[in-house]
C-alpha cells in the first residue's frame, strides 16, 4: 500500500498541502529549540571558559570574604605548598568597576587585570602592545568604536569613590564577545592598575610534568589549611559554566513548552485535515474495498501517505529550524560560541515530529476502514454528521466521555495554576499549564460543535451568505471546533505572554520605584557641584517628569549606625517632596520647631529610635536636631538625611547651612508609561557633559532586568507567531475542503441565481465565525495564564506584585487577527466562485 500511498501524493499533492505546512512549522519550532539550547550553551561555556582556558589551578577565597584577606593571601598559599620548580607562572586576578570615558561616549566597564606572563593569557592583540604599567589598558574593537578611541588614545576611568584615572589605549584585543558582566564595556588592565588592592584569586600555571596531580592536591592541602580552595581550572570552567546555564535551561524549557504547544496545534490541524480527506476520498476508499482491499491495508495506505508526508516536512522543517535557530542567535549577538546542537537531542526532536503527524492521522483511520465498498456505487462525499451517522450512539458516548475528561483536566489545570502562583512555584504552574492545555485539546472541540447551531444562528442576521455558513457549520460542527481550538491556542499564547509580559514589566518598575523612589539620579561622589552646563540642559531630559536639583553638605557628625550611617544632608525642593515620597505621605513640615525629616529605616533599626522620635546631626559646624521619619528615599543615591528647602528656611541656623549646599544632585522621576532605556539612555548622554558626574538610582538595574525581558518577549513573540501560522493554516484548510465538499451545493445555488459576491461573502462569513469564537476563548484563557505565571515566577521576590493587562496589544491583536482570518479565507472564496452552475448537473 506504500506504492498506492505514494501514487495519492503524486496524483493530488495540494490535498496535504496543509499537513505539510504544519509539519515543517512544527520541525521548525522543534529544531530551533534545541539549537537555541545548544549554541546559547556553548556561547556561555566560551564567555565562562575562556580566561580560565590556559589555567592550571585556581586559587580561591571560596566562601571567605576576599576583603578580609591580607594581600598576599594566596601567594602564602603557594609558598606553604613548597611547590618547588613546579610552578611555570602565576597571575594575581582583580576586578573593578568603574565609569568611563571616551571621546565620543561614556557607560559603566569592568576593569580585568591581565597576567603578565603570555602562558597565563587567554587572549591576543589585534594592534598595539600589552599593557606595562598601571596607565596602560587593552580593549576590544568594540570597545573602542563604542568610546571614540584608537590605539594610542586617552580615557578616563572614574571609580566609585570618584578617583579619575587617564589611561592610555595600548592595544585591541582580538576579543569577540563581551563577558555578560552587567557592564556596558570590558577593559583590561596591568596588575600594578589595582595597586595594593587584594586579588580575588591566583591563577597558577604548572610546569609540563609526569606529577602535575601531585602538584594540584598539595595546593589543595595548603588552601584548605588557610582556610581558602584551590581547585583545577577545568573544575572552575565546569562550576562556572553550569552556574551560568541556569537562565539558559529555564528560557530553553519556556521554549520547549511553546514548541510542544504549537506542535498540539498542528496535530489538530493535521487530524482535521485527513477527517476531511477521509470523508473527500469516500468514493476511493469504498472502490478499493471493492476490488478486495482490506481494513489493514487501507489503513496501512493512510499511514503511509501520514508517514511520507511527516518525513518531507520534517526534513524541510528540520533545515529551517536548525537555520533560523542560528540565524536567530547571531543576530541576538549570542553565537559567539559557534554552532553547537546536541545531535540525539535534534534527532529525537525530528522523530517526535514524524511521531506525532503519524499519530495525529491514526486517530482518523477508523473512519476510514469503515468505509463500505457499497459507497463506491453513489461517491457521496461524508460531512461530519454523515460520517458518524453509522457508528450511532457509541460515538456520541466518545465524544461526551473525551468532554467530561477534557473539562476535568481543565479543573485540574487550573487549580494548579492556583497553587503555583499562590506558593510561588513555577514548576507547578507549568505543570498546571500543559494539563490545561490537554483538557482543552480534550473537551473544546466538542464543547464548540455543540454550540455551533446555536452559534450559526447569530450568522443568519447576515442575509442569505450567513445562513449558508450557518448550515456549513453547523454540519460540520466538530471539524469547526477543531479548527476553533487550533486558533484557541494560538491566541491564547500570545494573550498568555502579552499579560505576562506587562504584569512582569509593571512589577519590576513597581518593585524599582519602591527601592529607588529616584528613578535616575546624576550626582558627583564628592558632593562637589555639578557644571552648570549639565544643570542648565537638566530639563531636557523628556523621559522625566521634570528634573529636580538638589542641594547637599556633609554631615560632620550624627549617631553611629556602622554602614547605615547617613553621610550627606540633602535639602530637596518643596515640590519634589510631594513627587518623589507619594506612596508614603511626609507632611515636610515642623514639629515642636523642629523639622521632620526622611531617614533610612536601616539606621533608625541600627541606633534605635522609631518615628517621631529626635535625631541630632553636625552640619556645617552646626547642630539641627531633626525628627526622624522612616524612608526608602534616603538611600538615592547614597544615605542621607532629607529635608526641604522650606524647612530650611525656618531654622534659625539657615544662612549657615545654606553657605555649606552644593548643588551635586539632579534627581529624575520617569513619567508614566516611560521606557526607561530611552530615560537611561538620555541622562547618560547628559553625564556626558561633566566628567565628574556619576549616574545613580535604581535606572542601571531597571535597564539590565527589562532588556533581559523583552529580549525574552521577542523571542518568545517569534516562536507563537509560527503556532498562529499553524492556526489560520488549519482555519484557511477547513474552509478550502469545505468549498471542495460542497462543490455539488454550490452549483447548484450557483445555477438557483446565487451570485459569487454571496458565495464569497459565506466563506468570508465562515472564517470570521471560527477566527473570532477562537479568537474570545484564547483571551479569556491566556490572559489570566500569563499572569498566573509571572506570579508563580516572581511573585515571592517581591511585595510590589502588580497586574497589569495588555489593552495596547490586545487592541492590536483583535484586528490584526480578524484581518488574517479573512486573508484565511480569499483562496478558498476564490475557488469557491470559480464553480460553475453546470458542474452539479454532473455529480
């Protein structure tokens, strides 16, 4: 039956058109997740690996804290080992952060020292020389396109304490990627840079000898007796790597999960179409009963053809998914590791999808080996309602038993969904989503065909074109709620991650505003003033509410509260006292004459007092005697006592204050709905303008957190795009089988007068029906999923959890949606109009 198989493919190959478009998409999904996997693997294993590449031990502080440790912590280490000659070199490693500057930008960098010795270097020189003394550093060539500079130029690099260093590009790296630091440069530097900072570990390089093992456990030994590690460089790589993959795995598993959803989706399109086929080829089927084909070998020629068809499209969806995978990740920027894709891995994903298209027709073979050679004789093609006319009660006793099921597992799905979001647990949550995706596989085909006489009714209001696509539907109610739960799922994903997306989003600026009340501040360390350049041109930043200057003095004396201890006074316009502590009223007045004023919780804890309660601070050579109130606003950018300009004003002592303010600060408050990396972006185009200035507040963490989200969303958005595709294949394939069935009726109205404005109007009619029936279930289901999810996810990490829906893409989508329901429906129209009234003279 093979040979019969293939010959139905050759004869007709548009019949499994769209069998094979789903099959190719859902190779494509499958495939691109596990190259997805596999180079984002290899890309993290390269930016992990290679520093520690040429190493042979790693000395480690381990749990100890490095900065408790003497300078020469670990070269005591290897003169207590008494390693003897066995050592080639040894590099110390220290890091930094600073901000620098170049001629033409300015943005956050780690400062990496490099060793000394070229065994011990994991990189080398594009042009230029290596660094030789603590003026001298070494970039990559994006580095130095970002800043302006060449070989030979000048930057400055500004540490936290506000020290400025000039330092001189020696020489471009042949670096090719950035280490995922946080930061938006990496430099590297000579050893002397740090001075006599203490090393965070000692890379060793050992001889090339017969007892280099014997070698590594007695720097082992010595460690552990101070108390400090010494491991291999390939264990550091392996610990490392593994730590680092841990955001890989959990993205790789979202992904996985959509790619198994979109491959649901096209098993149903994929059932869909051989029910329809089955009841097309009735006439076939029945003559080759007739001329003594068996119930197994029409089965086997079903299979066959399923089998071909899953092959070709999963070898055409394999190459696209491996392709646009790495394509994909190259243009993300996170191929630097180079191709990599685990090869079982890939095979097995291929053969799922051969597995599941060869299943997915399984479940339609019965229908087929039912076919009596006797229909060969009238060639009447089988609606839905004609084709389980003969299997009487016991498939009405199928279809309500898969209901019941379907619905239970849909409770169940949800109760899971419960208990993952109130516990926090994403797991379960993702476990409670795929057993509601399962009893909505279930239940919601046969829940819609039992509406569909009621829902076709609604049609009639359209003329004769809406009762013709009432009857059409309505007799072929359960392929329709195939096709309605195929479009389901599609909007539901998208619905699911849009939710999630903006709930995610206005948590983490909600959980943002609530630690940095500053939503960007640009402030010198030094409390020296800042140019009246950047003061002039504050209020040009359009992301902000407005811009807010701020006067401060160091604080000379006040209750030591160890690292809580408030360092400067700051004195804030009136009306940014009312912007900044909204969600926490300060009357900003006085009490008993004196002025209450903003104070960390931390340092009230730490000396003991609470609310109301006096706090005496030195200023200027003066005393103020202040009463504390608890807020969160006095750690931006640093610890501080806040009061108002007014209050100022009514101590007695506020001529002399004010001759100690500078005005350091600019605080900034994002406008509603603003993007902060456009915000971000802005005020360090203004930090520009003064080297001194420094950018604060909570805008560096909020940019790195949403640009890990979008680019999250964005990968995500292009994965449900292809189950979309999948969906209005499966809805474009209900309805061009429908016009080939009832090719026989539509000449006839054809030949009764019906004009083809009409004919094309009903299958328009069709198609909006299933796309907007498809298109209210996917929200009212994917909306409350994605939220139940980002609450599982991140709900425990904070008490500022925000739900926020989507209206701007949902006001998107809907149109969006109907319109390519539509687009669905032109082909199947077109053929549709192209019948001629004679042709049902002929059937």
């Amino acid at each position: 039956m093979i040979r019969v198989a293939w010959a139905q493919i050759r004869h007709s190959p548009s019949r499994l058109l769209a069998v094979l478009l789903a099959v190719v998409l859902s190779a494509a999904m499958l495939a691109g997740t596990v190259v997805f996997q596999g180079t984002s693997t290899a890309s993290m294993a390269t930016v992990t690996a290679a520093p520690l590449k040429p190493v042979d031990v790693v000395i480690d502080p381990g749990d100890a804290d490095a900065g408790s440790l003497k300078p020469s912590w670990a070269e005591d280490v290897l003169a207590k080992a008494d390693m003897g000659g066995m050592v080639r070199a040894t590099a110390p490693y220290y890091a930094a952060t600073v901000t620098m500057y170049g001629a033409g930008a300015r943005g956050t960098a780690n400062v990496y020292s490099v060793s000394r010795d070229p065994s011990l270097r994991w990189f080398g020189l594009e042009s230029g020389d290596w660094p030789d003394s603590a003026g001298q550093i070494v970039v990559s060539r994006d580095t130095a396109d970002g800043l302006g500079v060449r070989v030979g130029g000048r930057v400055t690099l500004k540490s936290s304490d506000g020290t400025k260093r000039v330092v001189t590009v020696s020489g471009i790296n042949d670096v090719r990627f950035k280490p995922m630091t946080g930061t938006d440069y990496a430099v590297y530097a000579d050893p002397s840079y740090f001075g006599d900072a203490t090393p965070g570990e000692l890379f060793v390089k050992l001889d090339d000898s017969p007892d280099a093992a014997a070698a590594v456990q007695r720097l082992a030994w010595a460690a552990a007796a101070d108390g400090v590690t010494a491991v291999t460089g390939a264990e550091m790589i392996r610990q490392a790597s593994a730590m680092m993959a841990g955001g890989s795995d959990q993205l790789t598993a979202i992904m996985a999960v959509f790619a198994a959803i979109a491959l649901c989706a096209a098993m149903m399109v994929i059932s869909s179409t051989y029910r329809t086929l089955t009841a097309q080829r009735t006439r076939d089927i029945a003559m080759l009963r007739l001329i003594g084909a068996r119930r197994a070998n029409i089965r086997s020629m079903v299979l066959s053809e399923a089998l071909i068809t899953a092959v070709a499209g999963t070898l055409i969806g394999g190459l696209v998914g491996v392709g646009g995978g790495y394509a994909a990740m190259t243009a993300m920027g996170q191929a630097f590791g180079g191709f990599a894709a685990n090869p079982l891995l890939l095979a097995g994903a291929l053969l799922l999808t051969v597995a599941a298209t060869v299943l997915a027709a399984w479940t339609t073979v019965r229908r087929a080996t039912r076919i009596p050679p006797i229909q060969a004789l009238d060639g009447a093609t089988q609606t839905d309602g004609a084709a389980g006319a003969g299997t009487g009660g016991r498939m009405l006793d199928i279809q309500a038993s898969r209901i019941v099921f379907g619905v239970l597992c849909a409770i169940a799905g949800v109760a899971l969904l419960w208990v993952g979001a109130a516990g926090f647990h994403m797991p379960i949550a993702l476990v409670g989503g795929l057993v509601l995706a399962l009893g909505l596989v279930l239940a919601l085909p046969g829940l819609v065909a039992m509406l569909m006489p009621a829902i076709g009714m609604l049609s009639t209001a359209c003329g004769l074109a809406g009762k013709l696509a009432a009857s059409s539907l309505t007799a072929n109610a359960r392929r329709a709620g195939g096709t309605v739960t195929a479009v389901a799922f599609g909007i539901s994903l998208i619905a699911a991650l849009s939710s999630a997306a903006a709930t995610g989003t206005g948590t983490i600026n909600a959980d943002l505003d609530y630690r940095y009340p500053v939503s960007a501040a640009l402030y010198t360390p030094d409390n020296s003033s800042l140019s009246d350049k950047v003061l002039q041109r504050a209020s040009e930043i359009t992301d902000a509410q407005a811009a807010y200057p701020v006067r401060t003095t160091a604080i000379g004396q006040t209750p030591d509260g160890r690292r809580t201890t408030p360092k400067v006074l700051d004195v804030i316009p009136d009306e940014a006292a009312a912007v900044f502590t909204a969600d926490s009223p300060w009357p900003a007045g006085m009490s008993d004459g004196m002025p209450v004023a903003l104070v960390h919780p931390r340092y009230m804890s730490a000396i003991g007092i609470k609310e109301g309660d006096t706090l005496a601070i030195t200023v200027a050579d003066t005393t103020i005697t202040v009463r504390a109130q608890a807020s969160q606003l006095t750690e931006s950018p640093e610890l501080a006592v806040i009061i108002t300009d007014s209050q100022l004003a009514m101590l007695p002592n506020a001529a002399t204050i004010r001759s100690a303010l500078k005005t350091s600060m600019v605080w900034f408050k994002a406008g509603p709905g603003v993007n902060r990396a456009s915000l971000a972006k802005q005020v360090d185009h203004l930090a520009a303008a003064d080297p001194n200035a420094t950018v604060g507040g909570g805008i560096a963490e909020s940019n790195d957190i949403l640009n890990v989200l979008n680019m999250l969303v964005m990968l995500s958005y292009a994965m449900l795009a292809i189950t979309v595709i999948i969906s209005l294949t499966g809805l474009a394939n209900q309805l061009a089988l429908a016009v080939i069935e009832r090719a026989s009726e539509i000449s006839m109205l054809r030949a009764l007068g019906v004009r083809r404005g009409t004919v094309r109007a009903e299958i328009a009619i069709e198609a909006l029906t299933l796309t907007v029936i498809g298109t209210v279930i996917g929200l009212l289901v994917g909306l409350p999923l994605g939220i139940a999810g980002v609450k599982a996810q991140i709900g425990g990490m904070t008490g500022q959890f925000t739900v926020a829906m989507p209206w701007t893409q949902i006001g998107v989508l809907i149109p969006v949606i109907l319109a390519a329901g539509l687009l669905a429906s032109i082909i199947p129209a077109r053929n549709a109009t192209r019948i001629q009234p004679a042709q049902g003279l002929t059937s």
